[in-house]
C-alpha cells in the first residue's frame, strides 16, 4: 500500500495502482480519451498517447506533468488534477485533437455516441482555436462488414489493442509517421485484403467515427417498400438483450416481445428468431458429436456458429480445418431453411423471398456473402444488420420499442427452447449441446439442465461432464486469443477434449462488434449475460430436441438429423485460406 | 589559447581503427582486464558513479546510477546495449568514434555487461553509416578471436556477445524506450516511464542503454581512475564533450573540449571565429530539440546544467552557429520541420501540436499572422513542452521558447511590420525600382520569371507588387543598382 494526496485529500491504495485507480477511489475526476479497462477480461489499454489525463505531479520537491491513466503511484506522491494551467493544459490537447478532425459531427454514423465529442461537450469548446492542414485518407469500404475512415482517427491505439492483444489477429499497426500517423492495415493494405477476420472488437472499442460497420439500412428499407418481395427477418439471441440499451430501458429483463412488435411496425412480412435454428444447429451438432465420440475421431469437436472465428481458423490454423462442426452457423441454416422449406410451404420463389438477419456481429455480414452461402445468384441470407442499426431504423421510423406491448414470433420459425437463446452468450452453445448430446448418450431424461460450470465471462473455462458413465471433457473458450491457445494445444497433440466452444468474442455475442457501445462499462455486459440466463429460466421448453416445430420440421423435411437432405441444407465445409 | 583534450576520441586518426593489436598497444583491453581481474561489478561501478560521468547522449543521467539500477534488479538475462542512432542534423560524434576506434566501444560494453550482470551487448546503428558497421563487425570478430569477447572470457568465466541491429534512420529511435521497441521488431514509439529500461526493457529484462561516446569514456576512467577524470571539465559535469561544430565558422568539424569551455572560446580559438567577418548571432546546440545561445550568454561555461539554465541543452553535440544573415523565426522554423517529419505520431501535443506550431510560425514568416500570436504559440510550446510523451516531444519547441526568448524583437517585426531584418523569409521581402536609377535597359523586364515588370525602353520600370514573386532574378540583373530590396 502506498498513501498519496489528490487535490489535498489523502488516500491510500494499493501499490501498482495508477494515478487514475487512486483518484477514482476518492471520487476525484479525470478525463480520460484513449485510455480504456475493460474490467471483466481483466484488460487494460493504456498507452498513455492521447494526453488527455495529464495531471500535476509533486514528489521530492519537483513537479512534472503526468499522464493519470499509465503513471504507477509512489508513496508520498501529491497530485494535483484541476489546477488552472493543468485545465489548460488538456484543453489545448483536445483542441488539437479536435484541429486534425474532420467537422461532419451532424452526418457522422457515430454522433452522439463519440467519446471525442463528448469530452468536447465537457469541456465547452465552443470554437475552434487551431486550424490547419488535416490527415487525410481515402475511406476504405473494401470489406462486407467495417467501414475505416481514417481522417477520424484520434491515434488512441484501443483498436491495435483489441487486434493484436486480445484477439490475436494483428492485422493493425501504426502506420506513417508524425502527422499523418494513422492505424491500418500494414503498407495501408485494404481490410478486405489482410487476414482480417472482421469479429469487429476494433469497431467496439473506436472512440470516434473512425471505425464503424458497413450500413446496410438502405437496401432493407428498399426491400421493405418493394411490393414483389416478401421480406421476413431473424433475430439473433444477443440482439434482445443489447437492443434496450439504445432505448434507455432499465428493467432487467430481455426487450424479446418489444422487439418482435418493433420490426412488425418496420414493415416485416414475417418476424422470426435465429434461436429457432440454434435449435435446429444443436440436433445436428449433438448428432456429430454422437458419431464422433463413437467412432473416436475428428476430436475435439469445435462448434463453427461464429463466423468471426470461422475466419480465424481457416487464416491462422489451415491444417484443422477438419475438426469443427460442419453444421451451419444459425444464421445460415435460418436462410437455408427460410429458402426452401418456409419458401415452398407459403408457396413463394426463393428470389421474392427475402431473408434479413438482425445480428449482434459484423462477421455475419462478411459469412452471409461468403460464396458457398449463395446458390443460382440468390444469397440465403440477403442483408445483415447489426443491433446498433436495428436501433437506427427503430429510432428513423419514430418507434420506441420501449413502449409497445410485447409480441410472440410467427411461426413455423420463430419457437425456440431455452437451449437457443444461451447461444448468445459464451458457453452457451455447449450447454446447450451438452442438453441434448446427455440424453441422446444416455436416453435418460437430464433433470438439471443447467451446467452452470461453462457459464462466466472467463476466457478460457474446462470441465468434465458425466454422461451417465461416459465421461466428456469440454472446454469454453471467448476472445480469438484464448481460442489460439487452446488451437495451439490441439496442434501440438496437448489437448484431450471431446467438445470445445469457441467465440471471437471475448464473453460471446453479448460483446459482438455488432452490439450498442459499451465505451468501456463491462457491468453492461454482465448484465446482457443475466437477462440472456433469465430467459433462458422462462422458457418451459429448454432442450433444443424437444421444440415442437423443430421436430415437425425434420418429419416434414429433413427426415433425421443427420440425414442425406439435413446434409445438403445444414452442413457445410471450410476452406484453407494461405496468409495474404 | 583553449586546447582540446581528447578522452573519447583519444584514438581515432592516431591508431588503425582494423588492428586489435594497435588497440591493445594504446592501453586497449587493459581496463577490462583490470575490471574482470582485480575488481568486482560494484566495484568498478563505484568507480564510474565516483567519477562523475553523465550520459553524453543528450539527457546527463549518470552513468554510474543507471550502472547501479540495473545491476541491483534479479534477473535471467539483462542486456546493455550501445545507442549509435546518430540522428541530429550535422551531428558525427559517434560516427567518428565508432569508425575510428571500434575496439574502444566493444571494450567498454564488456565492461559494462560484467558490471550489471549482462552477457549480452546489442549496439542498435544506423544503417547510413555502413562503414562504422564494417569496422564494428571485423572489430567484434577480431576481439572474439582474441578471447576479448565470447564465452569465458580470458578465462574468466564472464560471457559477453555483441550484435549489431541496424536502424532504419528514424530520429525518435534515439530516445531509449523506442529504440527498445525497435530492436523487438516493433513500431520505433517510446512507451511511458517508469518503469525504466534499468528495470524492465529489452524484451522485459533490465537494460542499460548507454550511447557511443559514454561508452568511448570508460576505459580511461577506469585506468586512471575517478580522480583523474574529476580533474577535467567541471564540478557537476567533469570530463569532455565532443561537438560537431557547423554553420557559419570558420573551421567545422570535431572537437573534444573539457567541459566548462565557454562558448567564446570555442568559436573564436577553435572555430577561428565567425565567416567573412560577419557578426555572430547565435548559437544551437542540443539538436533540433535544443535551443539558441546568444551573444548575452556567449561567456556561459558549457556544461549540462548551464545550457539548460539558459534555455537549451547538451544535447548529443551539434553545435550550429549562426550569424547576422540568418532570420531567427526562419530558423525555428526550420528546426520544427525537422520535428515534424521525426514525429513517431503517438501522442498529440507532438503529432499534431508541432503541426500547428509550425503553421503559426508560417504565418509569421509570410506576413500573415495576427498581433496576437506570439502568446498563443507561447501557450501551445507550454503545452508540447509538459504534455509530450517522450523527450523528443518534451524538448521540440525548445528552438521556438529559445529563440522567442532572445529574439522576441524579430518575432515582433515580422508580425507588425511585416519585415525581416535578415532578408531570409522571401514573402516579406519587397523589391523596388529607384526611378531615378533606372535607364530602362529592359533587363529586368525580360528576365523577369512572372514578366511582372513592365516600362518602356530607356525609360523608368515599375515591378507589379501584386504578381511579384520575389525571386530575386531582377535584382541579380540589374547593372546600375537601380532596384532595392526593403
């Protein structure tokens, strides 16, 4: 422990505490703009580059200025934080910050919702000291999922953080120097040309415009208003939990009904949940996983719902390819069965039929356009958008979702069991696996459904579930990062697990780069985890193998899990791509 | 008259920089020997903390206390390695040593691995200066051959190696931190201190970065002692200092002065006093980061603490001298522009700050600033100044502060009356025609780039302001002195 003075109260905290974790223990303010903890994956960005938390330090009778977010404390340190020079000191900072960024606030996707823009608001900046030459870059809008315009890029460095530290990518690095030091790709390659696999954790943790997705509102509402098409839309599990944030709702429960209600006023012809082919992943999940286990090969099994991950595999682990699940991610099967079973039963061709899928992600724009998911020209699923342009459309079309009554999915595909909606959070795909793979092993009835030992924001968590007998050994793991160790286990021969469950994502989809902006506050996402577990409870059904419509869905078409037909519409494979 | 004392270029042109043997005949090797054999680690620490020596890269830190820092951390592995990324313009310090006596730096990163408790040596140089890399490399060989390097040493079970890393030539790779980050294969950025390289540098483990001329020092403190070594140069400072002389002097080049020299004395015993007689105006040292010293300061004893106290640095040694001819805003301007392109681009007060200082200082120059300006560029330099990351951004508008310091007169004539004293910023600059000079030769006219000058042969010509670029061709062709430059 160590005692320091801020602002003349004296304080004592730990010894590798930063001047910033020791004012923020006395209720002592300081802004902070490129700093960020992300404090449930014990993850700190702290390159102490944008100066915005400078501080007065006194020690030993000297005094210097310091950066609050990256200075360790030492005993007997007196700081001061508002002082009239210090104020501006980081007024002047900002101001440059605010020189060299472009002034289209009033059109930018991020308005409102820019770090940068508020701490000018806290600061009062009314007007601009400082002009003179910008840092331009062309935008590149090379890629299905991320927009990067650069000119908005602050130097914060969080996005390289989240790319190279947490997940492991490394696709982005600071490039050019001084003045026109932006981050990109290296010799500032187009995203869509690295081995980028477009989890969008940069997206989430951009302080400014400078990363965001690419919009696709304009071609849905297009859709919508075109009288030839039937336009039905997939809600993904994290969606309902993220939604009621960017609606200022504060009960703790998921906003499921008022979504459902909301996209009907939007215009959809049918509203459907991708949980209802979680379900459906999970019968042909469990089935693979049965066969494999007998057969004692191809194991570990990997689930292969994330896209993000997916990605990952087929850039950094080439030679595995062969072991994850070749079931579809929910999101395909949901276009897959959309096209042609739902297509044929309301007797519509597939290319009136339009499929949307609202997704917490921005890798499911890139899967949903991956060439293997398109079949004569007409793609299984037509457009992607993310929560956070769920909200927009919401919010265009004057609808507060937070006030309308709650609504139930159509059917034939919209029902879902318990087991579907832990999909969108990590460890969730496995327990839901492990409900339905236990009494398929076993057929005895499983009383406890929940196997609360995967659930958690850890990144990496194991166990080893009894199957009456059989033992299975299992892992979890959330963050492309922890999925490398664990891949890296598996190259080597270390690894012994029958199942693993992997997510880009550090927690899940509940974090998607596709999911309203945290800025930093993980408690939002312990939350999202809650409501996502609650949901779970209130479901009667909670065995993916025991939804009704799911069952009449192979006696009326797929025949079995498994089978020739469930093959050819559920299954798919991967492909080595050779590092670019 | 002032005479140069040589310590660190004791050798260079006076032995074969290719021959280990003439090394060892100069006392090479002897303080290494000296060191393994009859002293401990601490001991010859002590000796070089007792000696007073402080870093000759440019910050002062004593050499001995860095010394003592990392050899105090436990590790597996530590490392020293030698900074040879010369980088300040007109700077050749280290060059002239490295090429000039190789064996002297190889000799004392040895020493200094023994001392911390490091068997590894990296000298991180630039790649522009590939002969003090060839004689690096034969040096490095020779000595391995003779046992001065490598396993057991002499059979003293100490080990050290040394590799060279090449530099890509970026200025902020000088500054400790990011020269680490650049030998780890990464972006040249320097990161946030504490903690110190002493304690956690290259790849994690204890360092020590020292630069070549620090390392040029060690030996002859070791042999002749503490004492020896305190006897020159000053109290605070002890010891030389290698400049590079350049600018408007008579003779450039090398020196190696005891500290305490005065800048007189400097220019006018050894630089052989200022070109063509001009008068002599000011003085840079520390690099572009450094900042001006004046006729007011010119008997001021050259050591750390002096410079700073007047406002610029030690620095590495540049030391550029200036006379009536040179325009001090210009010249600030020039320096900043250095800074921009040497920016690493992390932090903003450096990114974008000396950006726009030197925007600011370009309206000066081109007559387009407003009366106000002078306390906003003084605010901002505050800001560059205690808001930077590293000391490349801390010391970067030190040429601006310094010069608004001596110079605030020509600051306040370019802004309000749109002049240069020294003719330097061509956009104030107006060229007339005397009419009572002028007999319509028609020269001017048709040489003129932009044909702004328009009269009628054999009578007055008059120069169009509004087009007039200011070139200066009319005036060179002009035969009866007939245009004025005001």
């Amino acid at each position: 422990m160590a005692r320091v003075t801020i602002n003349d109260i004296s304080v004592e905290v730990f010894k590798d505490s930063t001047i910033l974790d020791a004012a923020r223990e006395v209720d002592v303010y300081i802004p902070t703009l490129c700093h960020l903890d992300l404090e449930s994956f014990n993850i700190e960005h702290r390159t102490g580059s944008c100066r915005v938390c400078m501080v007065e330090v006194e020690q030993n009778g000297k005094s210097r200025m310091m950066p609050a977010c990256c200075t360790p404390i030492q005993e007997g340190m007196i700081i001061r934080t508002n002082t009239p020079e210090i104020i501006q000191i980081r007024r002047i900072v900002l101001e440059l910050l605010l020189s060299d960024h472009p002034f289209d606030c009033l059109v930018c996707s991020k308005s409102l919702d820019c770090e940068l823009q508020a701490l000018a608001k806290q600061f009062g900046i009314e007007h601009l000291t400082y002009k003179g030459e910008m840092s331009l870059y062309p935008p590149d809008l090379s890629s299905r999922a991320i927009n990067r315009n650069l000119d908005k890029c602050i130097m914060c460095r969080r996005c390289e953080t989240a790319c190279n530290d947490i997940q492991t990518v490394k696709v982005l690095t600071g490039y050019k120097r001084g003045f026109m030091s932006v981050v990109a790709p290296a010799e500032m390659k187009p995203l869509n040309d690295t081995n980028c696999v477009f989890c969008g954790q940069c997206v989430n943790v951009c302080p400014t415009g400078a990363l965001t997705e690419i919009n696709y509102i304009k071609k849905v509402w297009q859709a919508i208003n075109d009288p030839t098409k039937k336009v039905i839309v997939q809600t993904a599990p994290a969606v309902r939990v993220g939604i009621g944030e960017e609606f200022n709702l504060t009960e703790e429960e998921a906003a499921t009904g008022k979504l459902v209600a909301g996209l009907r006023r939007l215009g959809f012809d049918a509203v459907f949940d991708t949980n209802f082919t979680a379900d459906l992943t999970i019968l042909e999940e469990a089935h693979e996983l049965v066969e494999r286990l007998k057969k004692k090969e191809n194991l570990p099994l990997l689930t292969s719902c994330c896209p993000g991950w997916v990605n990952f595999l087929e850039y950094q682990f080439p030679d595995l390819i062969h072991i994850p699940s070749t079931c579809k991610s929910p999101q395909q099967m949901f276009g897959a069965v959309a096209k042609t079973y739902y297509a044929e039963k309301i007797g519509i061709k597939p290319e009136n039929l339009i499929v949307v899928s609202i997704m917490p992600c921005l890798a499911k724009k890139y899967e949903a356009a991956r060439p293997e998911f398109i079949k004569n020209g007409i793609p299984d699923v037509d457009y992607v958008l993310t929560t956070r342009e769920l909200a927009k459309m919401f919010k265009e079309a004057g609808i507060n979702i937070g006030k309308l009554k709650d609504e139930d999915y159509d059917n034939p595909l919209g029902e879902s069991t318990g087991a579907g909606v832990i999909f969108g959070v990590s460890g969730g795909v496995l327990e839901a696996a492990l409900r339905t793979a236990y009494e398929v092993v076993t057929k005895k009835e499983l009383k406890n459904v929940n196997f609360t030992e995967v659930r958690g924001l850890e990144g990496i968590k194991e166990a080893t579930i009894d199957l009456d007998g059989t033992e299975l050994r299992v892992a979890v793991t959330s963050g492309l990062g922890n999925a490398r160790k664990i891949l890296e286990k598996i190259r080597k021969g270390e690894a012994n697990y029958h199942a693993i469950e992997i997510m880009a994502c550090p927690g899940g989809c509940i974090n998607g780069g596709g999911q309203p902006y945290i800025h930093g506050d993980t408690s939002l996402l312990e939350k999202r985890l809650k409501m996502i577990y609650t949901e779970d409870e209130k479901k009667k059904i909670r065995k993916s193998h025991e939804n009704p419509y799911i069952q009449k869905l192979y006696k009326e078409f797929l025949g079995e899990p498994g089978s020739h037909k469930a093959h050819e519409i559920l299954h798919t494979h991967y492909y080595k791509k050779c590092e670019k | 008259m002032i005479k140069q004392v040589r310590i660190a270029l004791r050798n260079c042109g006076r032995i074969n920089p290719e021959s280990i043997e003439e090394y060892i005949n100069a006392r090479g090797y002897e303080a290494l020997i000296l060191s393994l054999f009859e002293k401990k680690p601490e001991d010859v620490i002590k000796i070089i903390t007792d000696s007073g020596l402080r870093g000759r890269g440019g910050g002062g830190f004593p050499t001995g206390l860095k010394w003592a820092a990392a050899a105090k951390e436990k590790s597996d592995e530590k490392f020293v390695i030698c900074n040879a990324d010369e980088g300040d313009p007109g700077a050749f310090m280290d060059r002239a040593v490295l090429e000039g006596d190789p064996f002297s730096v190889l000799e004392a990163m040895t020493i200094a691995g023994y001392c911390i408790g490091a068997n590894k040596g990296i000298i991180y140089i630039r790649a522009e200066y590939p002969l003090a890399i060839e004689r690096l490399k034969f040096a490095i060989e020779k000595a391995e051959e003779y046992g001065f390097l490598g396993k057991n040493i002499l059979g003293s079970n100490f080990s050290f190696d040394i590799e060279l890393k090449y530099g890509a030539g970026a200025f902020v790779c000088g500054e400790e931190t990011a020269l680490i980050k650049s030998i780890e294969g990464k972006r040249g950025e320097p990161v946030v201190k504490p903690p110190y390289p002493a304690q956690k540098g290259l790849w994690g483990k204890p360092t020590i970065v020292n630069n070549v001329e620090t390392f040029a020092n060690i030996c002859p403190i070791i042999i002749n002692g503490p004492e020896w070594f305190r006897k020159i140069g000053t109290q605070k400072s002890p010891g030389t200092k290698v400049f590079a002389l350049a600018g408007k002097i008579n003779k450039v080049g090398l020196i190696e002065i005891p500290m305490g020299t005065t800048l007189r004395e400097v220019i006018y015993e050894i630089g052989g006093g200022i070109k063509n007689n001009k008068e002599f105006k000011a003085v840079q040292t520390g690099g572009p980061s450094g900042g001006c010293i004046t006729k007011e300061n010119i008997d001021t004893p050259i050591d750390y603490d002096n410079l700073l106290a007047i406002g610029s640095m030690m620095g590495s040694g540049g030391m550029i001298v200036m006379d009536e001819d040179d325009c001090m805003v210009n010249f600030a301007k020039f320096f900043l522009e250095f800074i921009i392109d040497e920016s690493c681009g992390k932090c903003t007060p450096c990114r974008v700050g000396n950006k726009r200082l030197h925007e600011l200082l370009e309206q000066i120059t081109t007559g387009k600033a407003e009366d106000n300006i002078i306390p906003r560029i003084e605010m901002l330099c505050n800001t560059i100044k205690k808001a930077s990351l590293c000391g490349l951004g801390q010391t970067s508008p030190n040429p601006v502060l310094s010069t608004l310091r001596y110079f605030r007169d020509e600051y306040e004539e370019h802004i309000k009356d749109k002049k240069c004293r020294s003719r330097v910023c061509k956009s104030l600059l107006r060229y007339q025609i005397v009419p009572e000079k002028c007999n319509g030769c028609t020269r001017c006219a048709r040489n003129c780039p932009v044909q702004c000058i328009s009269g009628k042969p054999k009578e007055p010509h008059v120069i169009n302001q509004d087009e007039c670029i200011k070139c200066g061709v009319c005036y060179t062709h002009c035969k009866f002195d007939a245009i004025i430059v005001s």
